[in-house]
C-alpha cells in the first residue's frame, strides 16, 4: 500500500475540520492502519486531546517551521501508513510559504499520495476560504488529490459547493472524491469531547459507562459512525495490494459494502416517495 498524507485544510473555523481529521483516522484504524495524526491548532487542541496516543502537536511558538516533521518524517522512514495534518483556521502567509518550500520534486520519488481535505458546510464561506486551498495545490508540480467533505452539521443544502465548486473542479479536471458526513446530535458531540472521548472510542468502550449509556445512544451513535466511516473505509481499502487484504479487512470491507448497499435502496426508495 502506498503511504497517505492528508492535509485537512485550514478553512473557516467551525465546519468539522478536526471532527473529520478524528473519523478519517478512526477509519484508517479500523483497517489496521498504522496511524499518525498531526494537531497544529493552538488554540483547541482538540486532536492531540481526542487522539493523544496517536497525535502529535506541532507547536509554531516553540519551533520556527514545526511542519518540517511531516515531510522530513517521509524521507527518514518513520512515516505512517497514513498521516493526517489538521490545520488551523485561515490560510495564514506563513502557512503558504512553508508549503512553497516543500521540495515536490523530490516526492515524486517516494511511495506517498498527497491528499488535500475540504471541509464544506451549508454556509458560502466554507467553500470561498477552501478555494485559496485549491488554486495554491492545483499549480504545484506534483499530483495532488482532493478530498471534498460535506458536513451536515448546519444542513444539507450544499448549494454553493454543488453548483460552483464541484463544476471548477470538473472544469479543471481536478482529482477529487466526495464523502457526505451526516449531522451528529451536537449535545451528543459535546459529551464526548467533555470526556475526551471519540466517537469510535465510545463505542469501543473507552471512558466512563455513565457517557451517553443508554441503548439508543449507543445505537444512534453507532449509525452516525457507520454512515461516516463506510465512506472512508472503502477510501482506504481501495489503496490495498491484493495480498494486503487480510481476513480481517475484508470482513471489514463486506459489512461496508453491505451496510452502503442497505442505505442506497433506502435513499433510493425514499426519493421515489417523494416525487410521488
């Protein structure tokens, strides 16, 4: 399997970058993956608290170019199957420069695929401060994809991403995926990270039984996860060497693909009824 670098662009604060940097992870480590998460937020620190055992805070107060470690960890070897930057809120000058330093010529030798994440709401502003993202990684000389999130915290009307953004990139013939995270109950959110927990971390028993405790709490929870991650799941399934598909993984896979199966004759029969 070729190695995995996903910058979670830094875009407007609030549409779920590090909600989506935590399920990307908990994908990969429902995989087997083996997992490094990089938390460059300051002033949240919400990953290096979530995922302290595989996170690392890269603290720009401490060190003049704390992202050197991503890139420096590809060529000494100690990079993870799958490594995902959170970055801060707002596409800083200081960010932009420390990207043009970043020798793309040279990864061209490497097995690593870069990704860029964008993290979209309802709201126009989610794709406007996404867009300096895309024209910045869309001229490099290195094959950057794109992963587009749509994170149904605020709704799900998309209007400004469907009938703009996604039209660019097809113009431009822009590598990208789609994956459509629906919205999870914020009080449920809240009580996780209260006790430092992660969605995945809950329903693997992690942290205290008085947290959301009841049957249909788990089982919303479990839903919510399920829809997230199966789109993620099959994302990083989809890089696997044949012989990397253990008994495991593809267990994993055929409950996915299940699962995805069961929800699109639901969505299909529920769109049926409604233009009737």
């Amino acid at each position: 399997m070729r190695r995995t670098l996903i910058f979670i662009a830094g875009t407007k604060g609030g549409v779920g970058k590090s909600f989506a940097a935590i399920m990307l992870s908990g994908a990969a480590m429902d995989l087997g993956l083996s997992l490094t998460v990089y938390d460059t937020d300051n002033e949240n620190r919400t990953i290096s608290e979530l995922l302290a055992e595989q996170s690392n805070f890269l603290d720009e107060s401490k060190e003049q170019y704390p992202l050197d470690t991503v890139i420096n960890g590809i060529f000494t070897g100690v990079c993870s199957e799958v490594t995902i930057v959170d970055m801060k809120a707002g596409t800083s000058r200081s960010t932009q420069e420390w990207f043009s330093s970043v020798p793309w010529d040279a990864l061209h030798d490497t097995d690593v695929d870069v990704y860029v994440a964008g993290c979209i709401t309802s709201d126009p502003d989610s794709v406007r401060t996404f867009v300096p993202w895309l024209d910045y990684f869309r001229h490099i000389d290195f094959p950057v994809s794109f992963l587009i999130v749509k994170n149904g915290k605020d709704g799900n009307h998309f209007f400004t991403c469907n009938s703009l953004l996604e039209p660019a990139m097809d113009k431009l013939k822009l590598d990208y995926q789609i994956f459509t995270f629906p919205a999870v109950e914020q009080e449920y959110i809240n009580e996780l990270n209260n006790n430092n927990l992660t969605l995945r971390g809950h329903l693997n028993g992690d942290g205290t039984a008085r947290v959301l405790p009841t049957v249909m709490q788990k089982s919303r929870l479990r839903k919510h996860y399920f829809a997230i991650t199966d789109q993620l799941v099959k994302f990083f399934a989809a890089k696997f060497n044949p012989e990397e598909m253990n008994e495991s993984r593809n267990q994993k896979l055929q409950h996915v693909k299940k699962r995805i199966s069961c929800q699109e004759k639901v969505d299909k029969t529920n769109t049926t009824n409604r233009k009737k």
